[in-house]
C-alpha cells in the first residue's frame, strides 16, 4: 500500500486480494466502470483507491435462491418462457 497525498492505494495485487477476486476479475471491474484504477508515473502500473475498494466490498449481491416476499414476486421460473 501506498500513500499519496494522505490517500491510500492499493497496489492490482493488494486490491484483488482485499476483494478475494484474481487480479483478471479486477481489471474486468476496471473495464466495466465498478472501480476506478488510477496510473503513477509512466509505468503500465495500476493502482486502486483503498476506500474504493472497502465500498466495493460492501456490495452484496442478493442471497440466491431466497423468495423476495417483501415485494411480492413470484419466481422467475414461472413466468419466463423457455425456448
């Protein structure tokens, strides 16, 4: 971990670890506008915001396979057609 302006960033390694995701599955983040990675210098090297990162952890998807009784849903398997 680094620190730049009383920012920390976490090093590709360090960011997917923290995820418990491999470094590929980071970059796909990247790429598809879920985080943010930030280049220093001229160097290829990438680097994540660590606040960044602990935010994106606190996204969970929903718990598979649980009804969703607050709204009243029924199950996807009973109204979308099959092909």
């Amino acid at each position: 971990m680094i620190n730049i302006d009383g920012i920390e960033y976490l090093t590709a390694t360090e960011a997917a670890e923290l995820l418990g995701v491999k470094v590929t599955t980071l970059y796909a983040y990247a790429s598809r506008g879920r985080i943010r990675s930030y280049r220093r210098g001229i160097k290829r090297e990438r680097f994540y915001r660590r606040a960044e990162v602990e935010a994106l952890l606190r996204v969970r998807p929903s718990a598979a396979g649980t009804d969703d009784t607050e709204h009243n849903l029924p199950r996807a398997e009973t109204w979308i057609p099959y092909s």
